[in-house]
C-alpha cells in the first residue's frame, strides 16, 4: 500500500466510524423503544456495560442523550420544559433535558430513547443518583446505587493488595452479585459468566486502545484534538465498552494514531500551541467553542475530560477473566476512584501531563451545570500554577444552556489568552538571543 | 478540659437563651478558640452526619463546620461562581484563621461537597479526609463495609489525640450521645406537643450549641433549659401548625427561622438534620463501632443526600408532616444547592397529592433582609387561617 493510499483508508477513519456507530447506536435505542424492551440506564463514570450486556439491556447513557441534545442546539428546548414541569434553573441541565426527553416519551433529537427497565448509578457524581430517583418515581423501576469508595484524600489512595484496597474491593463485589441478582429477576435471563468473560474481554481491549490512543498524544505535532476528536472516541469508549464493536474500533484508532505519530501527520490544522483542557466541553456551541482555539492554532492535545467521564478507562486496566467478578470490582474500584481522583485530586497528574505532552498552555472551563467537575477549579488552578510556570485560561459557561454561554466574551477571553503566550513566546525567545 | 462554654450557667431562662443565641452567631466561633487554648484538639467535619462518638472518645472537640454568614474574603477566589454559599463560608473560616483545626474530615453528600477536601487540603497545614458513608445502605455488605471505615477513622482521630481509642472509650462516648439523643428528642417533642412553650427559633439555637461544645456540656445545658421551658407559661396562639424542610446542610439565616416562628408554629424540622441523625439509642455493650454502623443503616433520619430504598422521599416528608401534626409545610433550599432544589420538585408533587398547603422560599445564609419573604409568608398564614 501506497502512503497515499494508506493515508486515504487509515487517516480519518476514527472520526468517521464513530460517528457511524453513534447512528446505528441510537437507531438500536430507537427499535428498542418501538418494541417496548427495557433498557439499562446508566452513567458514563462506571456504567458496568459489561455487565449488563450480558443480560442484553439495551444501554442507554442519558448524560449522552444530553449532551447530544445540546450539540444539536435544541438542548434549551428541553431545559425550558423541564424546568416549567418544576426543576430550578440551578440545576444539571443533563438531568433536565432528561427530564424532558422522559416527558416527551423518549423523543429525542437522535430517535427515541426506550423507558428504563432499571437504572444504576455509581457514586462517582451525586447528582447520578438525584438523577435515578427521578426516574424511580416516573416508571417505578429499581435504582441500584452502587457505592465505590474513592480516595480518602489527596495521595491516599489505596495500592491494590493493601488491606484498605480489601475492604473496599470486597465491598463493590458484593454490590456487583447484588446487582447481578437484581438484573436477573428484572431481565428474566440467567447470569452466564462466560458471556461476562466475553463482554469483560472486548472491554479489556477497548480500555488497553483507550490508553494508547491517549499515550500517542504526546506526539508533535498531536494526532487527535483532545476536544473536538477526543470527545468522539470519548463516547466510542462509553457507548460500546465491552461490545465487540468497541474493541474493533479500538484496535483501528490505534492503528490510526500510530500511523499518524509515525508519519508526523497532525490535525486537521497547522499546530501552533499545544494545550490542555481542563474541566467539561461548551457543547451548546460546540463547534465555535473548538475554532475559538483552533482558529489561533491552538490544539488540546490531552483532557481531564478524557479520563472522569471514560469512567478511568484511561488506566487500561485489564480484567482477569479467570476470576471475573472478583477482577470486575478490583478495575470497576480502580477506575471508578481515578476518575474521582481526575477531578478532585488532578494537580499532580496534570503537573506531568504539562510535561509529557509538552503542553503551552491550560484552559480551564467549569460549568454551571456540573458542580461535581467544577467546583474545586480556581483551586486546583492555582495549586497547578504554583507547580509549573505555564500559562492558563479560566472561561465560565455551560455544557448545555446556552443562556450562561456568552460568545463574545468569550472569545475575548481566548484571543487574549493567545496573544499572551506569543507575547510569552517572543519574549523567551528574544532571552535566548 | 475546661469548660467551653459556661455563660450559661446560673442564669435564668431568657439569659440562657440569649447567650445561646449569641454564641450560634458568633462567626469568629470562641468555643472552639477556648478548647485550643486549653490544649485540646479539634475535628472539623463539614453537614451532614459524622459520627462523633469516635471523637469524643478521643478526647477531641468535634466541631460542626456549616459555613457562617461571613464576606468570603479568602475563598472567593478559590471557587468558581455557581455555587452555594456554604461551601465559601465554611473554608473562609479555615482561611481566614476565624477557626483553627487539626483535622476536617468531610462526606461527599454533594457534587460541591466532595470537593471540599481537596480545596481545603491545598490550603490548609493540617489533614484532610473523606469520610465514605455508604451510599448504598440497601446492601447486605454495607454494614461491615461502614463497621471497617469508621475503623479507619478512629486509626486517623488517634494520630490527632496522640493516643488510642479503645472500645472502653467509645462506649462511654455512645452514652454520652445517648443521653443527648434522649435530650434533644425531649426538644423536639416539646415542640411537637406545646410549641408556644419553644419558638423555632430557641430550639435552633439550643439544638446549634451541640455542634460547638463538648457533648457532655450540650447534655448539662439541655438539662437545665428543658424543665424550664416544659414549665414556662407562654400563652398558646393562633398559629397554624407547619413543618420546615430545607435545612439538612446550609442554614438559613438565624433571622429567617425568627421571622417564621412569628407567624408560625414549628412543629417539626430538618435543621442540623445530622446532630439528631441516629433517632434511638446506639448500644453499648458489644462492639461500639459496629453499633454505630448499625445504627447509622438501620435507625437514622432522613436527608436529601442519602439514598435508601426504605426512605422514599415524599414519604418521608408525609410521615414527618403526619407525626408533627401539621397543617403546612415551609419548604426552602439554599440556593444553588443541587439536592434541595432537586427535592423541591418531590416535595411540593407529593403535598399537591394530598392536597397540603405549602410555602416555598430559597434562601442564603448570609441574607439580612426579610421583609418581603415575611410578608409573603403572612400571606401564605392568613390563608390558611380564614380558608
């Protein structure tokens, strides 16, 4: 194969695949509902889709429904009926525009969404388990809250082995043969541990893919933009983790970034700065909200984004599948607590990651929307830039209402923030001199 | 160890309360001040619940932290814009030095919450934790699971006090806060039963005390108040009957709980929810922290931020409406604050079903002005009262 044709059949298939998977994803959730089949409603920080497929629930992610909803631009057509049906204006718009694609009966820019059969929610956000308890209420199906303990301050951490990583791990097994029992009598299948194997394995490969894929990055120029590309196999990883479609697409984007690290071929523009992204994407104006940075050159070339809401399939942790269950709590435990850690805990990793990724600058973005991700940013902000001597942008809107997301402003804020590092840029080289 | 708080003592009813009063406001929290300067240390841990019977066996002071009406000087810039204001208040105390720790120990009962320790954990000098209350209580693992952490936790409250813990200790603490569970519920039936005899707001403070004092205080406090106001001769009025929900973690202003006992009687509230959380007596004999654990699953209250198949919201709600027989309900949240602006929409759906009249107001601590909600609220009263 020509490099010319190997650049044709490999380059940019990533993007269109998962943009193909989305489709037939939702059109699966669209039959579904047509036939009546409960689905499996869970969340992207621990959605035990492994799991639950082996029960063959359709699973359906409502933060993505959401956030799909906004990237649509219809998303404050949702959130205004939510919140005439009650809910305050100061809540998760992902949980309003739930609300009301429920209300709606399960209409949905994308298809239809099928009613939930059950629903479970990890503790990894709060706001996971409010969100269930309304569903409790609209169908009167069972919410199965499964607690994973995260880290019990900064760098306490439980290495797995140690007595305290027992007790917690021992804990989330438990849940997870509860839980089993609860899909069970709510399916009407069996359990079939071999099917959870197989499910356990495509999901081995797509976390070990997931962490390459990451890992390539470092690359100069980037391979992927950690934003607008990142998010695509972000919902790759969530939506299809341990289906084989998942692992397939997997193994070719890691193909495909290979290929691209080794031929130095970067995104789709010139890179001038490399960046990181800190916090949850402006999907109400998703596109602009990405040119605002790519207009300058500037490419996000990692995200914490990328590690909370994969749910910690960001540590490529592999499954033991010849103790399933007791290894399923152990990665469910580890990646669950390092997409907490991600958020809470995130000086240090992102100290190396300036590092690693050689990274220019840090953009912050906290939402209004998600307290979970945002609260502790100007922090950690602080605490970052006491580590490293790098430049960063703090810019407030939303992931989903556009009433808090001011373009104008905001683009002020970035154009600044860009003229500061060439200014930074001249002046060190000028020093150099 | 000194005492901490002994203005109390030997003076008559109302002076009692007004020095109660002026010590659940005074934001520069002098009790705490007094227990360091006499060598003790002192645990910090943020609303809801925290077992303090661990800290008390300890021999430290556990200090309630849920924010004060203060200017966030300090941590405003350590906060983005949308959030409650607890959660600023309570580390403008750490930051400020308005209250020295050697420990904060907080629960991730909300998405602001749980990053509380890590904010405080980047700016503070002393530790730092997360205490993991099971968020799953319906399964069979979660008793071992809380047993083995509070376990945990006596291990960190021992490097604090620089000694052990043993189970000697904790069962003294359990009685300890078993007479001031019996204590408290012996408030809240008096202003179930006669509440012209305690306003809302003098059971607020006298309830507040408990999460600035050494419990032993708190007890000899409520001994002394209690037989004073069961044989107060406050005339009974013309007051409709109300339950507060609202004040699980964020407290509404010591002002705001006055302007509704002037209209209202408080039968019933969720006000510092988790210094009454366990509602029986926690067992001394046998294993104390497995006795706590138990209690904590099996004989506690209620909360927006706890999960449990046994306590569905709007059920709650009702059966504490039923037991307090009220007449209405005053439901608020603090603003921006997730869970209880959540619970609203539960709340307000269950009592429009039985057809209970109710007040919905949001509120801040740090709010001074009154006037209009009181109004509003006279409003809400004489429609109940000439319906």
């Amino acid at each position: 194969m020509t490099d010319t044709a190997q650049v044709a059949g490999i380059v940019g298939r990533g993007n269109e695949a998962g943009a193909r998977l989305f489709r037939e994803w939702f059109q699966q959730l669209s039959a579904a509902a047509e036939e009546g089949r409960g689905a499996a409603y869970v969340f992207v920080m621990g959605s035990l889709a492994e799991l639950l497929r082996v029960f063959d629930f359709p699973i359906v992610f409502p933060e993505i429904n959401s956030l799909q909803a906004a990237v649509r631009r219809v998303a404050h057509e949702y959130l205004n009926e939510a919140e005439n049906y009650g809910y305050s204006p100061d809540i998760c718009g992902y949980v309003k525009a739930d609300v009301a694609v429920q209300l709606r009966g399960g209409t949905h820019p994308m298809g239809k969404i099928p009613k939930p059969a059950l629903a479970v929610a990890t503790n990894a956000c709060n706001t996971y388990i409010k969100w269930g308890e309304i569903w409790e209420r609209m169908y009167g199906i069972p919410l199965f809250t499964l607690d994973v303990p995260g880290s019990r301050g900064a760098g306490l951490a439980s290495p797995p082995g140690s007595a305290d990583f027992e007790q917690d791990r021992r804990y989330v097994e438990a849940q997870l043969r509860e839980l089993i029992t609860l899909c069970e009598r709510v399916s009407g299948r069996p359990f079939d541990i071999d099917r959870l194997r197989e499910h356990m394995g495509h999901a081995n490969t797509l976390s070990a893919g997931w962490r390459r894929v990451l890992e390539l990055n470092r690359s100069r120029p980037a391979v992927f933009n950690a934003l607008s590309d990142g998010t695509i196999y972000l919902g790759v990883a969530n939506g299809f983790r341990g289906a084989p479609e998942g692992a397939a697409f997997f193994r070719d984007l890691v193909e495909e970034m290979t290929y691209k690290a080794e031929h130095g071929i970067g995104t789709a523009i010139a890179e001038q700065w490399r960046l990181l992204f800190v916090g949850v994407p402006c999907y109400p104006i998703f596109r602009r909200f990405s040119e605002l940075f790519t207009d300058w050159g500037g490419v996000f070339v990692h995200s914490t984004y990328l590690w909370f809401a994969s749910g910690g399939a960001n540590l490529g942790f592999t499954y033991d599948l010849t103790r399933p269950l007791e290894s399923l709590a152990e990665g469910v435990l580890l990646g669950v607590r390092d997409a907490m850690d991600s958020m809470f805990f995130q000086t240090p990793a992102l100290a190396e990651m300036i590092d690693t990724h050689r990274a220019d600058g840090v953009v912050y973005h906290p939402i209004k929307s998600c307290r979970t991700v945002s609260t502790g940013l100007a922090d950690t902000r602080r605490a970052l830039m006491a580590l490293r001597d790098v430049p960063s942008l703090f810019v407030e809107s939303d992931m989903m209402d556009r009433r808090v997301v001011s373009e104008a402003q905001m683009k002020n804020r970035i154009d600044a923030f860009f003229e500061g590092l060439a200014t930074r840029r001249h002046q060190g080289a000028a020093a150099a001199l | 160890m000194a005492t901490v708080f002994p203005e109390w003592q030997g003076q008559p009813l109302e002076e009692i309360l007004y020095r109660c009063r002026a010590l659940v406001e005074d934001a520069d929290f002098p009790t705490v001040q007094r227990w360091r300067e006499a060598g003790g240390k002192v645990v910090g841990h943020f609303q809801v619940y925290f077992p303090e019977e661990i800290a008390e066996a300890g021999g430290l002071l556990s200090f309630k932290v849920r924010g004060a009406p203060v200017e966030t000087v300090h941590a405003d810039s350590h906060f983005g814009s949308y959030l409650c204001s607890i959660i600023k208040t309570s580390l403008e105390l750490a930051l400020s030095g308005r209250v020295g720790l050697d420990l904060f120990v907080t629960h991730p009962i909300c998405d602001a919450a749980r990053n509380l320790a890590g904010v405080w954990g980047r700016n503070v000098p002393y530790p730092c934790r997360i205490l993991y209350l099971p968020q799953n209580p319906n399964s069979a693992a979660a008793a071992r699971y809380l047993r083995d952490e509070y376990n945990r936790l006596r291990g960190v409250l021992e490097e604090i006090a620089g000694r052990p813990i043993t189970d000697a200790d904790l069962r003294r603490a359990i009685g300890v806060f078993n007479e001031n569970r019996a204590l408290l519920r012996r408030l809240y039936a008096l202003k179930r039963e006669r509440p012209w005899l305690i306003p809302a707001d003098e059971a607020y403070v006298l309830l507040a005390v408990g999460g600035l004092v050494p419990r032993t205080e708190h007890n000899a406090l409520l001994r002394a108040v209690l037989p004073l106001l069961e044989t107060r001769s406050t005339p009974k009025q013309d007051k409709i009957r109300v339950i507060l929900e609202g004040g699980f973690c964020e407290q509404p202003p010591l002002d705001l709980i006055s302007a509704i006992a002037r209209s209202c009687y408080v039968v019933d509230d969720d006000l510092l929810i988790g210094l009454r959380w366990l509602v029986a007596d926690v067992p001394q004999e046998g294993d104390p922290l497995g006795n706590l654990a138990t209690a904590y699953l099996e004989h506690s209250a209620h909360s927006p931020v706890q999960h449990d198949l046994r306590k569905p919201k709007e059920r709650m709600l009702l059966e504490r409406l039923d037991q307090a027989g009220a007449q209405a309900a005053i439901l608020m949240s603090a603003k921006m604050c997730e869970p209880g602006l959540e619970e609203l929409v539960v709340h307000t759906r269950a009592l429009d079903q039985r057809g209970v009249r109710y007040f919905v107001s949001e509120f801040e601590e740090n709010m001074t002005s009154f006037d209009q909600l009181e109004i509003q609220l006279e409003t809400f009263v004489e429609n109940l009262l000439f319906d």
